[in-house]
C-alpha cells in the first residue's frame, strides 16, 4: 500500500496528521464516489488505541452523518463491544472507503459494495490512518476489508478468527455486523457465537498489549 505519508515521528500528534488527512479526504475526487456523497466518513475514535477496527464503507446513514457505523449494523457492533466491555471510544474505526458505494434501483439509490478501483483509490488514506494510529491489533469486518488489509485471497467463511501478522501487527477478521443482522434460525445463532468468540480473543490481545504498556 501507499501512503500519502511517511510513518509518523516520535511526539508528531497523532490527531494533528489525522485531522490533516481528513481534510484531505474531505475534498477527495480520487475516485466516482465523490461525486454521490453527501459527507465523507473519515473515522473515530481513540487515535492512541492499540486496536483498529477496519469496516467496508459507509452506507446511507453513515453518508448523511459523516460518521462510520451509526445504523442498525452500527448498533451491533456496539454490542459486539460491549460482550468485552468495549465501547468505540476504546478503539479507533474506520472503512476500507470512506465514501458510500451505491447503485440507482426502483428509483432510490441501494448501499452496494465498493469496487476494485474504488478501493485502490482510497487505500493510501487507510494507510495513512494506519501510519498515524499505529495500531497493534486489527479486527477487520467482513470479507472487503479482511481482503483489502489481510489478504487478497481471503475467505471469510474459511479463515475468520484466525490471527495473521502484518509486519508485526495481529490482524484477525470476522464477519460485518451487517452479514450477521441478514442471518436467520441456525444461521444466525452460528454468526453471532463466530463473532462473539472473535472479539474475546481480539479483547485478550487487547489487553496483553495495555499491560506490555503499562
Ligand atoms: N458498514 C461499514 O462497513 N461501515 C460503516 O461505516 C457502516 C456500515
């Protein structure tokens, strides 16, 4: 991945270099995306987290708020956290786009998954997040973004919940909240105890990384 800065020096501030590429992103044609959206979904949260939580993009809701995850996915990924008494001020979110991806159908305009390019365009932002956070874990939700930070070949039915090391850093992916709201009976049952299991080994690493600190 590129990034539109080099990694960040010792005592830079972190909100500083991330407010800075926020703006950036703000005004950003790099792609066709900007040209529906109503607000760019930067990202939130505790820039000094050890944990980064990656989503696919943002949605309708998210596009007219400006902030990541606030519909019914946002909700459950807020009950997600808080089954390891997290909350997403503990962490710091974000999406592999930071544009809504959308298709016109039966006259309203329909949340679809971003493209290929789409995703290479915005990359070298959610490499810059990645430079400025410094993050020790990442938890990706769903198959985009576990493709996008992980690997190009990844299978989320296959390989969620396992841990792989990005140059040093603990990455794992489960599936996106929204995957699991689509659920129903068995289904829905074996999704929610998959992630619930996920994000109490995300937690464990959590805090073996806040003692090592300490
Ligand atoms: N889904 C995502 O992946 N990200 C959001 O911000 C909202 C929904």
């Amino acid at each position: 991945m590129d990034s539109l800065f080099d990694s960040l020096e010792e005592g830079e501030d972190r909100q500083e270099r991330l407010a800075e590429l926020a703006r950036q992103v703000s005004v950003c044609t790099r792609c066709d995306l900007a040209l529906n959206r109503t607000n760019t979904v930067f990202g939130t949260g505790d820039p000094y987290s050890p944990l980064m939580l990656v989503g696919e993009g943002p949605g309708e809701n998210e596009d007219a708020t400006g902030l990541p995850f606030v519909g019914r996915a946002g909700k459950l990924l807020d009950d997600i956290l808080a089954a390891v008494r997290l909350t997403r001020q503990d962490v710091y979110l974000t999406n592999i786009v930071k544009c809504r991806a959308a298709v016109q159908e039966g006259g309203r305009m329909k949340n679809r998954q971003p493209r290929a390019g789409e995703i290479k365009a915005c990359n070298p932002y959610l490499q810059g997040q990645l430079d400025a956070v410094k993050p020790e874990i990442i938890l990706c939700l769903g198959s985009p973004a576990a493709k996008t930070v992980i690997d190009r070949d990844f299978k989320i039915t296959r390989d969620r919940g396992k841990w792989y090391d990005l140059d040093g850093i603990k990455a794992m992916a489960t599936f996106h909240p929204a995957y699991v709201l689509r659920q129903r009976g068995e289904d829905l049952d074996m999704a929610k105890r998959a992630v619930w299991k996920d994000i109490q080994n995300v937690y464990a690493e959590y805090q073996r990384v806040l003692e090592a600190r300490e």
